[in-house]
C-alpha cells in the first residue's frame, strides 16, 4: 500500500506530456518541472515497454557495467602482433569495424590493406595485392574480433608490433597497434615507399624500444592517464595532446635506461614528441579492454562495441552475444582544413570510437573545450554534448572526473533502451579522412552512429526478453 | 489564395500546444486558414476533409505520425512567409528556448528531472497512450507517485505498473485518471473545491468532479480525491489503486466519510472493495454506477451506504459529514418543472428526441440512467446495454448520449473539454435535425479545461436555437455546468452567458438529465 508521507506534503509535481496540465499547476502556486518529452525513436512503444520493465535487464546491466568500470588496463608490452594476438596469420589482415569484404571496403581502407601487403611483403606492387585479394589468399577479419582495435582504416598485419594491455581484474588482454603520426599515413590509405619505410621502423625500432621501456617501468596504468589527460584539456580521441605528453614523461626515464644508442632513443623520442596523437591507440586498447569486460552478460543493453570500416557503422550489446547491428557510416559535420570540403570526405571510419562506449571521446567533451573550436562548436556546446550523454548512459564513472561539470565523473556505459527512449543518438567526435587513399585527415567534427543499430538491437532485445519469460 | 506546408521531420507537440499554436497562426492577418498537426493518417484525413490537403496528396511527402506537418493558405506570400515564421518562433518557444546556459533548459527526461530535483514526489503523465506506460514506469523507478492521464495503455502493462507501485510503496493513479485532489491541489480536470472532511477514491474522472462540485455547492470540502483510472475495478486490475487509495482514506486524520465512485465493477472486485470498506470505521458511501447493489451483495455494516447516481452520493457524504442535505437550487422544483412543461408543448409533432453531446463519459452514464427510466433505450457510443449501441457513432438514432471524450474521438485530438469545434460541429447537426426536441450538454470547468467555454457554446446554442426557430422548432437546450465559483471561469459567469443564449442551466447533471427527460415526448410518442 501507498505511503502515509505522501499525503500531507507538498507536492512536487513533474509534468510530463500535455503542458496546459503545468500551466494548472501554476495557477495553483506550484512550481511543476516541465519535461520536454519527445516520442521515442520510431515509436517502438513496444519494445521500450518489453526491456524498461525487465528487471533482468536492470541486474545485468547493473553487473556489466560494474565490470566495464573496474577494469585496470595495463600496458604491459609492445610485440609483433602474429606473436600475442589470437589468430593471426601471415595472410591475416585485420581491419576496423565490422566485418566488411573487399569489393565493400571503401578507398581509405583498400589502401591500407594494399600498403600492409606490401608491407608484409606478400605482394611485390598494387596490382598482385588485389590479385591475391581477388583470389582469396587474404584473411580479412575485424579487430573487434581478436580482442583488438585500430583508428581509421585500423589495418592490422602479422609483424606489425602491437600494445599489449592487460586487465588483471578480469583477465583480459587487448591490443593496438603504433600510431604512425599525420599526414601520409597508412591508416589513412596511404601506402606509399616513405609510409611502408616508417612501417619497418616502426617495426624494426620503436616497438622493441617501446617495448623494453615498458617492461623496465613494469608497466603502466594506463586509466589514471587517461583521467590525468581529462584535467588538462583532452577528451582522449580528437585531442590526445596532454596524455600523449604525459606518456613520454612517464617513459622517457626508461627509455634512457634501457637505450641501445642515444642516437635511436632520441629518434624514438622526437617521433612521439611529434605527434599529437601517440597516446590515441594506447588510450583504444584500454577501452577495449574495458568495453570487452562488460560484453556477454545475459540480457544486458549495454552498448559493448561500437566502430566504423567506412562504409557500415556496427554496434555490439553485451546481451545480444557476437552479432553486429550495422547501419550506413555516416558523414561527419565539421570544419575541413583548408584546402578540403565536404566533397573530399570519406564517411565515418575506425574502431576508436571504442572512446564514446566506455565514455571519453565525444562523451567527455565538457573537459576538452579546446576540441570544441577545432569540430567548429563552442565550450558551451561541449558541455552540452556531456550533459545529454547521462541520459543514455548507466554509470558515471568517478575515476575520470570533469572538472567543468564539478568533477562529476564521465558518463559511462551506453544502455541502448535509453538510446531509442530519448532518440538521442550517442555523440562521436572524430577525424575525417579523405576518401581517396592516402591523402590523411582533412578535417575533423561530430557524427553519430546510424539510429538503425540501436532500434535492431532493441527489437532483438526485446525478442529476447519475450521468449525467455 | 495560396497554400504552404512545411514538414518538420521528428519534431513532437501535444495536440493541446498544437491546436493553440493553429488558432494563433489563423488569427494572422491576411491568413485564412492554418493548420499544425502531427502527421498522422486521421489529421491529415481531416486537413483533405477541410480542404488544406490536397485529395491526392502523397502522403510520404507529408511524413509519417512523428513529424509535425504545418499547413497555412493566405491571401499573399507575405502573409505565408510570416506565418511560417510564427509558427518556427512559437515551435521553438515550446522547444524550451536556445539561449542561455545549458542549466536552463528544460529536462528532456523523467529520469533527467528527478536527478535535478530530487524533492520531486508525483508525475503527471500525459504522453499519447502508446509511450504512456515506459513513462509511468520510469516515474515508479525513480520513486514518485504517478497521475497517469494518457489512455490507451494496455491491460497487462497497467497491472504491470500497479504491482510495480505497490512493491515500492507508491500510488499510481490511472491509467485514464483524469482527474485527483492532493493536498488541495487539482490535477489533471479538477475544480477548486474547498478543502474538507469527505474524502473521494473514483474509478471516473468527471464521477469525481461532479462529485466534489456538489459537495463544494453544499458548503462543504474534499480532504483527498483520488483517482483510479477507468479499468482499476475489472476483474483483471483487481481494483488495487482503489484498495490502495481507500487504505490511504481510512487512515488520513482529515477524512471522515468516504466516497467510492465507478461504473460497474466486477463482482468479486466489488465484493472485495465493499469488504474493505466495511473493516474500516468511517462512514463510506458507494456508488457504483448502473450496477445493482444491494445490501445482499456486500458484506453489512452499518457506516457502509449505497448510492445509485452520483447526486445521491454527494448528497449522502454531505448528510454524513454533518451538512445541508439540500444542495443549492438543485430540487425539481415547480418552477423548473413547469418550464419543462412548456418546452415540450412548444414541440413541433416531429420532434420527439432528446440529443446528449457529454465530454465527461460518466457525466453521459449518469443522464443515460435518469434518461432511460423514462424514455426507455438511450443509443450511446457507451450504452448501458449493449444492444443499444450506436451503429455509428457520428450519427444520433433516436434519443441518444454521446461521449465525446471517448476514444474513438479522441485519438489525435484534443479532449471535447478543452477544444471545443468537433462538440459544436455535432451540436449544429443535431440542431438541423428535425427530429430533435432537447439538446443536452455538459460543460466541465476547473483546472485544465476550456478557459471560457461558454463564450464558444453559448453563440452555438443561440445560433441553433435561432434557426430551429426559423424552421418552425421550438429547441429546448439543457446545460449540465460542473464546476465551481472559484474555478478559473468562474461558474456564475459561465452560467449567466449560457442563460442569456437561451440555454436552461443545472449544476446537478442528474437534474440536467431529468429536466431533458421531462421536455421531451412521453415514451409511448416514439
């Protein structure tokens, strides 16, 4: 039965629909909260009512996103990706997003598969690369699926050395490879001498002294760094310039101690010194890590993965097991570096958008003013951007705290039922890369995944719930 | 004459905002006619019927039910031009403003505002029907008490939400509720009423308003008025916001007499409910409309009295809680009586029918009941019987009732208490019909209703009574008028302009209803 208090106290009234009932109130002397409702995506009235009122759905998020926000990851080491990353043959090429075949990729992303073939030496020029495509030599997977992730194109070949992260917590590894820096570079489909050159240096010298650094430093919490970034202006996808400052702090000192020459350490410094975006790949691991923490629970809504090949935009839920719900990558709305416009845009590519699934990125733009001027919005606008994120996201999650919004912590954990009751789409703040190969970035902006993605999944969902009474 | 339309694709008003926003924009200067509708199948139906639409109109072209479709026809491309902008400006204004900083903006959510204001206590719900029950849940989940007003919730979503309130101590009420007094405070349809002893738990929302009126009339107040929601007592719901709303009654120190309303129950529901009733100790008076109760059905006790209309049962609690029996100018008196009388000697041979237009469905069933015991069948699109319902519900056969704030009507569109043209469309059919003798309508007052209804009705009844004149016909229009002084349009007022129209006035609907029965021909005369 009803509580006795309720009777007798004032009341505190929240409208939600028509407004002239508000307007009575006030006529009356009370203050009513005016909601600004807005009918659900595509009016799945039915489905929302299917998965809001199943108390299974609540428990497992509940415990999914607990798990996605206990995960430590730790950088461990950096090793050739055919030595740690399950699965990974000499004809396997990893790419970003969803599973996509050759004749769909888009040219960014043929381009880098073409740049790691030649790279791997398993064709001598363009043209007996994509014979060998053609005739089904290559194994393309996702990243996703080998507990990997890469930006942009997120071409991943065998010798390649990749980050190791590892999750004591849960017993998890994940994996990225080395950011090359701007410019002509392979994850943007370039694939040429100079970009296959830094390749093997990055092979050849980076990776080992990266490597031996790490393991000298016994490894490196790689979350505090990320909430250290947040403080000081990075939302730790577009802008990784703090975090990737205070990497090669944290390293620097290893470096030196584990030196072979101080002409190769200093190459190695002055290389991440040079790019603004070093930490990005690193920053992608841990939230790989942790996203794939929260994934296989039962039931759950929760948003697990989300990630772009450039030409399908794909979304994983952690109750809904391995399936991908995909949509049409988008075109990112943003400000273009000179020389390039909307006509030269390539649609939303990359798997770091893995950064918004476990609430940096886009989601934590409050902290990163300075992005707001580069996507072309303004401070207030990021906050904005933050602000409405809680509303689709279960969890805060007080170790990345936002010092404009009064440290609250991050909005964490997207829960896809929300998704579809506020048709609020998460936002993605991301580069834009050109759509011919090799150009690179010619701009940067927001974008959001396709709505399909999440009304697919919530009709599964709520299949799901309804067969299983 | 030029016509422009505009879709905003996934842009949400409620009819309410929208048909405000319609009015504004056709009383533009040089604008003929305006529109603003969601782009739903039966409004755009309606804009072909009123001409704004062409009869070929590709409908992908105009959107689909959550885009919001503006039509405006003007003399010039001025005119249109503004109007457009009227329209973006007063969409925009509605859209909780762009200026300012982000703390101003209004909560996009249930769950978003309850986080900003934690002293929240109770949602008022009022989203179309098919959203309704994922907002009321949301409501339960964040601890507040819930009024839910949308209708067209299912069964099972709203015995979902009841058991979900009472494991966690909260009162829904509704789905359908149109109508509750908390702590003095009218939500939904609800009419100043002083505050008081009699306390009031009602399955009908206008039960509920005419109810407290009457008891306001007889000088005394209402403590609590809770609502139920329509379908609380079927055999399904098992009235539980009734038991609920009834504990909370029995032990509330203000309330010393107990009002239960609905419309029949289920049986074993009804016993359950009068079982309660009668465990407790304060007086309770039942109502359940057009059922038969008597003292063999419920269990006996001696503070539990039945009622069968809702007059009865203001005039009960009024008795029981120690006020005048007598409510204000409400007996049939010789005046009144002989005034009936003459109305129907001034009946053309051919009219013969009295025509009840009702906004409040249980408004309708109470005149349905005092029309019937003397007029015999009453076609209803809500009949007391089943086989007296109405093929079609847009067109009156014999004497006949109509809710119009029944779902069929409703869907899409403003409650007949707040927009008023599709009553005064079928009050001008029902005048040119020559068969019609006694019109009869309620007008409900109070908070969220029509901010001057009489100024829309009283022309409509003037005008008809004119041209019935005109054609010979002497029509007698009755007025059923609940509300109270204090309600925001005033009762007297509302009835002064309703008089001066022509139209005979009650305050008591079951007095409205007799005075219709008494004007019209004598059964036998069908």
């Amino acid at each position: 039965m009803a509580e006795r208090g309720f009777l007798g106290s004032r009341l505190e009234v929240v409208n939600v629909g028509v407004d002239l009932f508000a307007d009575a109130l006030t006529a009356q002397g009370l203050e009513p909260v005016r909601v600004e409702w807005q009918p659900p995506a595509q009016g799945m009235g039915t489905e929302l009512w299917a998965t809001l009122s199943d108390p299974r759905i609540d428990a497992a998020n509940e415990r999914a996103v607990q798990r996605m926000l206990s995960a430590r990851p730790k950088l461990v080491d950096v090793c050739p990706a055919s030595e740690v990353v399950p699965g990974m043959s000499r004809q396997t090429i990893l790419h970003a997003g969803p599973p996509i075949t050759w004749e769909h990729m888009c040219g960014p992303l043929r381009g880098a598969v073409i740049g790691a073939l030649l790279y791997e030496g398993l064709a001598q020029n363009e043209v007996e690369a994509v014979a060998r495509i053609e005739r089904g030599e290559i194994d393309f997977s996702s990243c996703h699926h080998h507990q990997a992730v890469g930006p942009m194109a997120g071409v991943m070949s065998s010798s390649m050395p990749v980050y190791i992260l590892e999750d004591e917590v849960h017993g998890r590894q994940s994996f990225s490879t080395l950011n090359e820096g701007l410019g002509k570079v392979l994850r943007y489909g370039a694939n040429s001498p100079e970009v296959l050159q830094r390749l093997r240096w990055m092979r050849d010298v980076l990776g080992p002294a990266l490597g031996r650094a790490i393991r000298k430093a016994g490894g490196l919490d790689v979350k505090p760094l990320t909430a250290q970034a947040l403080q000081m202006g990075d939302e730790c996808h577009n802008r990784n310039r703090a975090a990737s400052a205070i990497l090669i702090r944290a390293l620097a000192p290893f470096l030196v101690e584990t030196s072979q020459s101080p002409e190769e350490t200093a190459s190695v410094l002055r290389f991440m010194a040079g790019n603004e975006h070093f930490y990005l790949n690193i920053s992608m691991a841990c939230c790989k890590a942790s996203a794939d923490a929260a994934a296989g629970e039962p039931f759950s809504s929760l948003v697990t993965a989300m990630a772009r090949n450039g030409t399908e935009f794909g979304v994983r839920v952690s109750g809904l097991g391995e399936r991908w719900y995909t949509g049409p990558a988008q075109n990112v709305r943003g400000l273009y570096f000179s020389g390039f416009s909307d006509a030269d845009a390539n649609p939303d590519i990359g798997d770091s958008t893995i950064s918004e699934t476990v609430g940096i990125g886009g989601f934590s733009m409050a902290a990163a003013p300075a992005i707001a001027q580069f996507i072309g919005g303004t401070p207030a606008d990021a906050l904005r951007a933050t602000l409405e994120m809680y509303d689709i996201t279960l969890a805060e999650d007080s170790a990345m705290a936002l010092p404009p919004l009064d440290f609250r912590g991050a909005p964490t954990g997207i829960d896809l039922r929300k998704v579809v009751h506020l048709n609020r789409l998460p936002v993605i703040n991301t580069g834009i890369a050109h759509r011919l190969p090799g150009v690179g970035q010619v701009g940067a902006g927001l974008v959001e995944p396709p709505l399909a993605c999440f009304t697919q999944s919530l009709v599964d969902l709520a299949a799901l719930v309804q067969k299983n009474p | 004459m030029i016509t422009k339309t505009l879709v905003r694709r996934n842009l949400y008003a409620d009819s309410v905002a929208l048909m405000q926003l319609s009015r504004a924009l056709t009383a533009l200067p040089e604008v003929e006619d305006a529109a603003a509708v969601m782009s739903t199948a039966a409004n755009r139906e309606l804009l072909q019927q009123a001409g704004l639409l062409g009869a070929d109109a590709d409908p992908g072209e105009f959107g689909g039910p959550n885009d919001l479709l503006i039509i405006i026809r003007a003399a010039t491309d001025a005119a249109i031009e503004a109007a457009l902008l009227a329209a973006e400006q007063g969409l925009s204004h509605r859209a909780g403003g762009e200026t300012g900083t982000v703390a101003q903006q209004r909560p996009r959510s249930l769950e978003q505002a309850a986080r900003q204001q934690p002293a929240l206590n109770l949602a008022l719900i009022s989203v179309p029907g098919a959203y309704a029950a994922v907002e009321a849940h949301q409501a339960l989940l964040a601890g507040l008490h819930v009024l839910l007003f949308s209708d067209n919730v299912s069964l099972e979503q709203e015995v979902a939400l009841k058991m979900l309130a009472a494991e966690r101590g909260l009162l829904l009420m509704g789905p359908d509720c149109g109508t509750a007094i908390i702590n003095g405070i009218g939500l939904g349809f609800a009419n100043a009423v002083p505050r008081g002893s009699i306390g009031i738990a009602s399955a009908s929302g206008t039960g509920l308003q005419q109810v407290s009126c009457l008891i306001a009339h007889a000088g005394l107040g209402i403590s609590q008025a809770i609502g139920t929601g329509g379908r609380d007592l079927s055999q399904a719901v098992g009235g539980r916001t009734m038991l609920a709303g009834l504990d909370l009654l029995q032990q509330d120190p203000e309330t010393s007499v107990i009002i239960l309303l609905s419309k029949p129950p289920a049986p074993e529901i009804a016993q359950r409910v009068l079982e309660r009733a009668a465990q407790g100790s304060k007086p309770t008076v039942v109502a359940f409309l057009g059922s038969h109760l008597d003292r063999s059905v419920g269990p006996s006790a001696a503070h539990l009295h039945l009622a069968n209309t809702l007059s009865s049962a203001a005039r009960l609690a009024v008795q029981l809680a120690g006020g005048r029996v007598v409510l204000e100018n409400e007996s049939l008196t010789e005046e009144i009586r002989a005034a009936a009388q003459a109305a129907k000697a001034a009946l053309s041979p051919e009219q013969r029918y009295v025509r009840g237009l009702f906004s409040g469905g249980t408004l309708c069933d109470e005149a349905m009941l005092v029309l019937s015991q003397r007029l015999g069948p009453i076609a209803s699109n809500i009949p007391l019987r089943p086989e007296w319902a109405l093929t079609n519900p847009n067109q009156s056969q014999g004497h006949t009732a109509i809710d119009l704030g029944s779902d069929e009507f409703t869907v899409g569109r403003p409650h007949p208490m707040i927009d008023a043209g599709l009553r005064l469309r079928r009050l001008a059919q029902e005048a040119r019909d020559p068969t019609t003798a006694v019109l009869l309508l309620d007008i409900v007052l109070g908070y969220g209703a029509h901010p001057d209804p009489a100024a829309e009705i009283a022309p409509a009844i003037q005008e008809a009574r004119k041209e019935a004149a005109q054609a010979g016909r002497n029509l007698a229009c009755i007025v059923s008028l609940c509300g109270t002084e204090q309600d925001p349009q005033s009762l007297s007022r509302q009835r002064e302009e309703l008089q001066r129209a022509g139209a005979l006035v009650f305050t008591e609907n079951a007095l409205a209803a007799q005075v219709a029965a008494e004007s019209a021909p004598a059964k036998r005369s069908q």
